[in-house]
C-alpha cells in the first residue's frame, strides 16, 4: 500500500474506526433499492469539522467506478442531543460511530431529509430512524417517488414520527440554534425541493445538492479503495496502472468531468467495434475489469476542462441543475439563494464533493448568478459552455418528448 493508503489508515485509527478488518460491518442489504456501487458494501469515514459540534459522515456512491462522497452531518445541540442532517446507510460500522458521539454527546432528538427528490438521500432515512427510536424525523416538503408515488410510511419512514418541516422555520422545535429555508420547485412530474440549515452558534451552512465544491485531490474516503480512481487514471484498456499519488489524483479529476457533465467536451467515446478489440488486449478481463472493456479517450486538455470546473475551489452549482431544474424556477430559486445569503456563515458543507468549503455569503450568492440576465461573467465564474453542451442536449430531447418543460427566462 502506498503512503496515501497508509496515512488515511492511520487517520482513521484515529477516529475510532475500530471495524476496518471486518468487512461485515460494512454490510448494507438493502442496497438493491438504489442499486449504486458501492452496493452491499459501504464504508463510513467519520470526521470532525469543528470541535465538540460538527461531525460528517462520509460513504460512496455512483455507477461505472464514477464514484463521488455522500455525506450526512450530525449537529451538537446546545442542551445535549444531536441533530442529523441526510442520514447516510446505518451500517453497523456507521451506527457504531454514532453511537460514540451518542455517548459523549446525548441522544439524537433531530433527522432531516432535507430534500424530496434525491432517491440517494431518502431511501437511507427510514432505516437510520429504526436505529434510533426517540428521535423525531421531519422532511422537506412535496415528498414523491418513482415509477409509483408511496407514502413515506410504506417507504419505512416511521408514521408517528415523520412530520413535514414547517414553512416558517421559528415554529420548528429547533429554531434557537438554527434556521433554516426551504427551496421547492414544482417540476410538473415531481418537485424539486432543497432544506439550507443555518447553525447560528458555529457560523455553518449544511446544504445537500444545490452547491459543491471540487477538490484537486481525491477525498479520503476514496482513498480506502484506489481501484475507481486507479481505473480511471487509465487512457486505454490495456494500460496498466501504478497505485500512486499522481494517478490516484488523475483518476479523480476525470471521475469529477464524468460526475458532473456525464460527457465533458475533452471526453471522445470508441465505437463499439474498437472498444471490444481493445477489451481483447486488456490485461484482466473479470467482472471487476467489465471484462476489459474501457470505452473512454481523453483529448489533451482534458486537465483544463478539470480546472475550468473546479475554478480554484469556488463554490458552484452542478451542470444538472444548472440546464434541467433551477431555470424551471428562477424567481423561486434566486429568492432563496438570497434569503440564505443573508446568514451570517463562513463554511458550508454540502452532501457531496469537498466536505467543507470555505465560503461566505456573497460567494454563495454569485453562484447562483447564471440565472440572472445583468451580471458579468467574471462575477458569476461560469462553467464552460463546450463542456454543458451534452446537458443541454439532453434537455432538449426532454423537452422535445413533453418530459420536461422549457426553461423559464432569467431575471
């Protein structure tokens, strides 16, 4: 193992992460629901991002070795108890993990599902709330699911203890130490809804899909297992490549293209017919390999694409959002955007991507400045327009078949 494994070995000996030897702890049964790798078997890595108060919970999730952080966060509550936000699988190594700051920290009185649309974050929240009976579970509004519409209970949600989270966030029995807005956008098949969490006392902003940050390097809970990063690393099927520092970087930075445009401009895809014959130089050719099969080629620039997107780490809006969902509501989203960024935060932490992003509000509010008709590119920072082409074509075809609705004008 190189010196990367060793040190994430060692930091998380530190955390307490007694089970790393034993595989069933990372056992998750039920992952055929949402059937994304890292399927049956997810590792947690817990981290403390401000002392005593906010801890996040780190597993994978994603498809084709395309593998990005899902994350929850739990919350000290002044009077003991915690709060947390988008519970994550509760494996038995995750619940022990809990169950340690539980010890030290009092019981959990709080779960949020802080969104209605993100199948990767509800489907998690019934089983995490069946391991810890006392707490109260509250949702964003407009829950719904797909192909057929349930009701929360028969989604394993507890009944008499799930309630929808007020629209005024003073009447929640959490309201002393945070507010909170809630962002919902009728998509016409379902809605699009996001709960922004404000911690007053540690100045965080807890936030799920609507803004993330990417990181140069690839987050330690990827750094359990290289092979994504080491797969991705590669330029064709028949490389074989060194478990290092440099390629475990490079397999990041293309899994971030992939993750967030699904086909970036620097992104060339092999015709059938060449993809099989190189399948047939692979090195291995097992299940874990997709026998040998590697469709992929990256043009020369593609470390420039991966820099336009991470814009040296300035807090955006995903691409999905950006062309499918957000235009579907300005108004709503832009009067969100600002009611949050009149909190007074320094950090945010998202679901996904960097676990903590130094930022403030006014970085948070130019984010959102795509959506607006006056503001200058440089203030608004905005992706590449070669490498949306893909999403935008996408959109297209949607609206083209009546699943989505055109865009609504800018502001």
């Amino acid at each position: 193992m190189n010196s990367l494994g060793s040190q994430s070995r060692v930091e998380l000996q530190d955390r307490g992460m007694s089970s790393l030897n034993n595989p069933k702890d990372w056992s998750w049964p039920f992952w055929a629901a949402v059937p994304l790798y890292p399927y049956g078997r997810r590792r947690t890595l817990r981290k403390e991002i401000v002392q005593d108060t906010i801890w996040t919970f780190d597993q994978l999730h994603g498809i084709l070795y395309t593998i990005v952080p899902i994350r929850m966060t739990i919350v000290k509550l002044s009077a003991g108890g915690l709060l947390v936000y988008a519970p994550v699988a509760p494996t038995t190594e995750c619940i022990r993990l809990v169950n340690e700051l539980v010890a030290k920290h009092g019981e959990v009185k709080y779960i949020l599902l802080p969104t209605s649309s993100g199948l990767e974050h509800k489907v998690f929240v019934g089983p995490f709330a069946r391991r810890f009976p006392q707490a109260q579970v509250f949702v964003a509004p407009h829950q719904w699911s797909f192909p057929f519409n349930l009701p929360l209970s028969w989604l394993g949600f507890p009944q008499k203890r799930t309630q929808e989270l007020p629209e005024d966030s003073s009447l929640a029995p959490f309201a002393l130490e945070f507010d909170y807005a809630i962002l919902d956008i009728d998509l016409g098949r379902g809605a699009f809804a996001e709960v922004a969490v404000f911690h007053k006392r540690s100045r965080t902003l807890l936030v799920t899909d609507s803004i993330l940050s990417v990181p140069v390097d690839p987050p330690e809970i990827l750094q359990l297992d290289p092979y994504p990063l080491l797969f991705h690393a590669r330029d064709n099927a028949w490389e074989t490549i060194k478990d290092n520092e440099n390629n475990r970087r490079k397999g990041w930075q293309r899994i971030s293209l992939f993750a967030l445009y699904f086909r970036p401009s620097a992104l060339e895809v092999a015709s059938i017919g060449q993809m099989f014959r190189d399948a047939l130089k692979a090195p291995q050719r097992s299940l874990k390999t997709y026998f040998g099969l590697f469709p992929f080629r990256w043009q020369e620039n593609w470390k420039q694409a991966f820099d336009a997107l991470r814009g040296q780490g300035r807090p955006f809006v995903a691409p999905i959002l950006q062309i499918l969902i957000f235009p579907q509501g300005p108004s709503q989203v832009l009067n969100w955007a600002d009611t949050v960024a009149s909190w007074d935060f320094q950090q945010i932490i998202p679901c996904h991507f960097d676990a903590l992003i130094k930022a403030n509000p006014r970085q948070f509010r130019q984010a959102f400045a795509f959506m607006e008709k006056n503001l200058s590119s440089s203030e608004s920072q905005p992706l590449l327009e070669e490498d949306l082409k893909f999403i935008q074509e996408l959109e297209a075809g949607l609206v083209k078949r009546g699943i989505a609705t055109p865009a609504k004008d800018k502001l």
